[in-house]
C-alpha cells in the first residue's frame, strides 16, 4: 500500500512515499518540494512525531533542545523560556521574542509574549522553528517563529485511542482520541488529563485539555477548517531557591511562596476558522478569522493579580506566481492580532491567614490596556537553474493604550504608546550543487518590542523613551546527504547585533522596569548529523548529534557606574549538545538513548557568577504488537536523568536578596525519575 508521509527524520522539505510488502521497505521515492510554499528557502528545524517521541508524554521541552541554539529554561511545567541564538534569555519569566502559531492560528499575546509548553505533544505531528527574523510571513521577531501543528488522522480512516502514562513524583497522564477522515471530511476530537504532585514543596500540577479539529473540502477548490482548543490548568510555585537551599535541600520551595501557597490558576480558549479558496492553478488563498480567551488567578506573596484576556484577529495569504519565463512563487498578506487586557491586584494577607496560604484583601490597582498588532508581509522566490533568491519584506505597526481605573485626577497614570512602524526586510539565497548538497545564505532585518512592565516607570507611567529592539541577523550555511540519503550533515554559522537592547531592571521583589541599553553581539556554529542504517534487513539503527558553540556578548553595555563591555551575555549556555541513538525492530521492539550537554553560562551581568555545565541521559524503550487486523497494543517505559545527575534546570538572572536572604537564581532540574506506560489503538 502506497503512503506518502512527510520525511521528518531529516527536516529537509522532501517527501517521501513508501512501499511495503511483506514488512520489509521496497523502492524509496524522493519528490522535491523546491516550488512549494515553505516558511523559507533556508532549512527549516523541525521537531516531528520521532523527536518527540524519544521523550516522555509529558515533555516536549526535552524535544525542542534537541534544535541547535535553542534552549529552554524549565522551572516547571508551567515555567518556561524559551531562547533562540541567545534571544530571550535576559527575559526573567516566560518566553518572548518570537512569533508562535497553533494550526496557523496566531497565540503570542499582544506584548510578544508566547505560551507553548501548555500543548500536549501527543497531540502534535510537528513543530517548526525559524531562527533568526528571516520568515517575514511570520513576523520578524529577533528569535524566530515557531508553528505547531496538531495530528489527522489519515483518509479513509477511523480510530479510537486511548494512551495512560504514570510516573514518578504521582505524574499519571491519560489520553482519549477519537478520529474519523474520509477523501473530504475529518474530524479529530482529543481529551487530555495530566496531573502530578511535584518533586519540590508546592509544585503539583493538574492540567485538563479538549482539542477539537475538523475540517471539510467542498470542492477542488474550496476546503473549510475549524479549530477548538480549551486548557484548565492549576499549577503551584517553588519559585527559584539561593544557593545554599540548591545545595543541601533543593525540593524546597522557596519561604515565601511555601507561605502563601502561591499558584497560578488558568482557563483559556483558542478558537479559528480557516478558510481556503484556489482561484487557479496560479492564484490561491488562505484566510483564518480567531479569538481567544484567558482567565489567569496568581495569589502570590507580594499581591494577588486577578487578570483576564480577550484577544481577537485575522491572517490572511494569497500564495501564486506571476506569468515570467523564470519560474517564481509569491506570498502577500496581513496579520492583525488585538488584545483587551484587564489586571487587579489586591494585598496578600498570607501572613495573617493561620498558615492557610493566600486571603485575598484589599484591591491594590484596577488596570486595563488596549494591545494592537498589525503586520503586513511579502515574500517573492525567483526560480534558476541551480539555485534560488528568496526577496522579504515584513511592516510592523503596533500600540499599547493604557487605562489605569484605579487611580483619579493627577495620579491617575492612563497614557498611550503608540510604536514607530517598522519595515523588515529579508534576503536570502539558496545554491543546489546537486539535489543532495546545497548552501544556503540569509541576511534579515529584525525587531522585538517591549512587554507591558518594561514600557512603565517605576512610578507606574508609561515610559515614551523605550522602543523596541533591533537587530540585523547574517547567516550562511550548508546541508548535504550521502549513501543514498542515509546520512545527512548540517552546519551554519551565524551573526546578529542587535541594538537598542531591552534590560530589565528588577526594582522590587516582582517589578521590573525596562530601558533600552547597549549593543550585544551574537556568532554561533550549529553542526547537525543523522545517520540511519539497517543493522539487518528487519532492524535500523539511529544515532544522531546536534551542537551548537557560540560566543554571545555585551559589547556597548554601561550599567549606571558598571561597564560590562565585552562581557558574555547573561543567561546563554557557552556551548549545546544533544544527540542519542534510536533501535527498531519490525518485530516491534524499539529502544532510544538521548544524551544533552549544558554548557556553563553566567547568571549576572558582571560575569562574576556561573553555573556549572552538566549532562542528562534518558533511555526509553517499548514493545508494539498488532494484536488482530484493528487493535495494537504498545507498552513503553522509561527513565530520565539516568546517572542522577544535580543541575539547575532554570536560573533566574541577575536575582538580588532581600534583606538578609541569599539571591534567588536557582531552578532546581529533576532528579533521576521514572515512567511507564500503555497506549491502545483500536481502528473502527
């Protein structure tokens, strides 16, 4: 039986259709997707259904390190940032400067900030990442992109799955899906319960999804999509811990949010519609209409914030080519994303509660803001004989409008922000020596803006002085494949400088003010080799490495008396490593061993503070059987931090004590922990 599948094991654009007879693999067929609509010409990183696969149900932080010069600091489920080439990482909680998109549908907030770790990664077929402000039909932020994008069942096609993982420290995850697809129609409808009580004080977690997909072809050239996606989730906070708790006790949670038994609470909806229309074989387009909406409740120690957003928008893309002798593609269109965000908070009488945690008292700030984004975007691929030039254009118009209904008369502090646009334009180039061997070439234009907190004073005002930063990104590279694209090698060098560098000063316990200060200097080797071959006609064998080396640094930053010139910039590991190796057997027999190195990284400006660098190895291994024609069993089991190794999995930069107590930098990671689990499939 014929399938084509997308080739995700070498990330390259190529598709492969596959035949099998008698369960041994016959004629490989390779097509090329030079011509189609790609997010670039350049290579794209993407983390598929095999990557992800490797780790645990619950982790799709491990999978998307596996990417060269992307790291994620992890202080817990529902605490992460992401850093791509360096960026991002003086952000002291959560992740920005990147453009994230769920099924095409836009999910970065209206201040640039993105929530990917909330998405359950049995429910993903792929996440794409685009380093650098190179995808100008995604923005041109100074990190990248990132697209995720949910499974379909194959056509003609229906299924019912059921998937329970247990684990260490109470981790249990249960997960039901049922499907259905034929040649027009499908419908994908997932429920999914992760829950676990945490390795450190005051760190359970319990998180509820649905994910409803469906989608319809009318015809050739009309086709309807439809896209429900509902997450509750309650997560309490350790926060970070000194250094004295890291070393000799870190399950500690740190005195003040054990105290208040801070958490967070969350419910949040995104919901679009995709509608696509083919006006000829030269012209089509894509439309999708959405919104979104979150409740966010954090009892913390220093106040209770109470917040809740509506966002709303559109993209629209029209994909064609123009009637030339040289072959070309186009992309035009726009993006508009607008949030109405609304925060109170009010005291924490914690201390006065009994040791029952957080009592809600008096109201402290009543805030909303009015957040619009706009951008518009082009791209042009002009077609030659052995090579292909890629033109990028991105505008950026965005706006903040501030109303404080807390405050009256000469103390009140509404104001508005309005941002000079921005126009990011990209070049890029792409050179086939032959179909197995090219080299690559980017220069692009990019920008990140400031969130809510960095454009205010400490008096509370918005701040008219702060603008975004911006960077222009040079990159060149090279990807190859040998013995019949068995093997392939990667490797690209990259340099950015970025100006106008946003910091963020910490002025209390929680606030941080923002300010542009400095120039910082990023230049990195990302190396990538992936072999697969046939230990015996019925058995592969997969090891893979990825690296990345960098030398990332300040170089104009004056910190009120404090030159940290020339000084490597705060919070980017010195050096990546990831690789592992991957056994299968048609007998269904699978093992996988991954190993990451961390190298050490400096968690203060100065420079006079870093953390040592350290190894992880997890192993995975399973067992498939197809029980009769419609049911498959599959049992897997697992351990991580195989050799127990201690390691902050999160360091929060430049932390300053408070009194007497220690500076607060540190995430403790897990310890050695277990899982197992069994995942049915039965097909109707």
């Amino acid at each position: 039986m014929l399938k084509t599948i997308l080739l995700t094991l070498f990330s390259v654009g190529l598709i492969v259709a596959q035949e099998k007879k008698n369960d041994t693999l016959s004629e490989v067929v390779l097509e090329s997707k030079l011509l189609q609509n790609p997010p670039t010409i350049t290579p794209v990183d993407i983390v598929g259904t095999s990557t992800i696969k490797r780790y645990t149900p619950i982790d799709i932080v491990s999978a998307i390190n596996e990417t060269p010069s992307v790291y994620i600091f992890s202080g817990g489920l529902n605490t992460n940032r992401l850093t791509i080439r360096g960026m991002g990482a003086r952000t002291p909680y959560g992740t920005n400067k990147i453009q994230t998109y769920f099924n095409g549908i836009p999910i970065t907030s209206g201040i640039g900030e993105s929530t990917f770790n909330i998405y359950d990664p049995e429910s993903l077929q792929q996440i794409e990442i685009i380093k650098g402000p190179k995808a100008s039909i995604y923005g041109a932020n100074l990190g990248g992109a990132m697209l995720l994008q949910t499974k379909l069942p194959a056509k003609n096609t229906s299924l019912a799955n059921e998937a329970l993982t247990f684990g260490s420290y109470g981790m249990l995850k249960n997960s039901v899906q049922a499907a259905y697809r034929n040649e027009a129609f499908y419908i994908n409808l997932l429920s999914d319960h992760l829950q676990t009580d945490g390795y450190r004080e005051n760190s359970s977690y319990k998180r509820n999804t649905i994910l409803l997909d469906m989608g319809y072809d009318f015809d050739d050239k009309n086709s309807i999509q439809f896209l429900f996606n509902q997450i509750d989730y309650n997560a309490h906070i350790a926060s970070s811990i000194g250094e004295t708790d890291f070393n000799e006790n870190p399950k500690k949670a740190a005195t003040n949010w054990k105290d208040a038994q801070g958490y967070e609470d969350n419910k949040g909806t995104t919901t679009g519609i995709t509608y696509k229309h083919t006006f000829s074989s030269n012209l089509n387009n894509t439309t999708t209409i959405f919104y979104s909406y979150l409740d966010h409740y954090e009892p913390r120690p220093f106040n209770i914030l109470d917040e809740f957003t509506n966002s709303y928008g559109f993209r629209s893309s029209f994909n064609g080519s123009i009637p030339l002798p040289l072959k070309n593609k186009f992309t035009l269109g726009a993006e508009l994303y607008s949030d109405t965000y609304n925060w109170k908070t009010w005291e924490n009488l914690y201390q006065t509660n009994n040791g029952q945690g957080s009592l809600q008292g008096d109201l402290l700030s009543d805030n909303k803001e009015y957040r619009n984004r706009f951008n518009s975007f082009g791209t042009w691929n002009l077609y030659f004989n052995k090579f292909v030039v890629a033109l990028g254009l991105n505008f950026n118009s965005s706006s903040y409008n501030y109303r404080d209904h807390y405050n009256t008369g000469e103390n009140n502090k509404s104001a508005n922000r309005d941002f000079d646009a921005i126009w990011a334009p990209s070049f890029s180039i792409k050179y086939l020596f032959t179909p197995a061997n090219i080299v690559f070439g980017n220069i692009s234009y990019g920008y990140s803006y400031p969130n809510l907190e960095e454009t205010l004073t400490p008096e509370g005002i918005i701040n008219p002085d702060i603008g975004p930063e911006t960077g222009t990104n040079y990159e060149i590279g090279t990807e190859n494949y040998f013995f019949n694209r068995k093997l392939k090698a990667a490797a690209t060098f990259y340099y950015m400088d970025v100006e106008n560098l946003l910091v963020a000063d910490r002025v209390g316990e929680d606030q941080y003010i923002g300010r542009n200060a400095g120039v910082t200097s990023h230049k990195g080797f990302e190396v990538s080799i992936n072999y697969l071959f046939n230990l015996f006609p019925d058995a592969t064998l997969q090891p893979y490495l990825n690296a990345t080396f960098n030398h990332h640094t300040f170089e104009d930053f004056v910190e009120e008396n404090n030159d940290y010139s020339g000084k490597d910039l705060t919070g980017v590991p010195k050096n990546l490593i990831n690789g592992g190796v991957q056994f299968k057997h048609d007998n269904g027999i699978y093992f996988t061993a991954t190993y990451q190195h961390v190298g050490s990284l400096p968690m203060n400006d100065a420079n006079s503070l870093y953390t040592d660098a350290y190894n992880l190895i997890n192993i995975k291994g399973g067992y498939q059987k197809q029980i009769t024609n419609n049911f498959k069993l599959e049992i897997l089991a697992g351990i991580n931090n195989l050799f127990d190794e201690k390691y902050a999995a999160s360091i929060l930069i430049n932390a300053v004590g408070f009194g007497d107590s220690e500076p607060r930098y540190y995430y403790p990671g897990l310890p050695i922990n277990y899982y197992g689990g069994l995942k049915l499939k039965y097909l109707l």
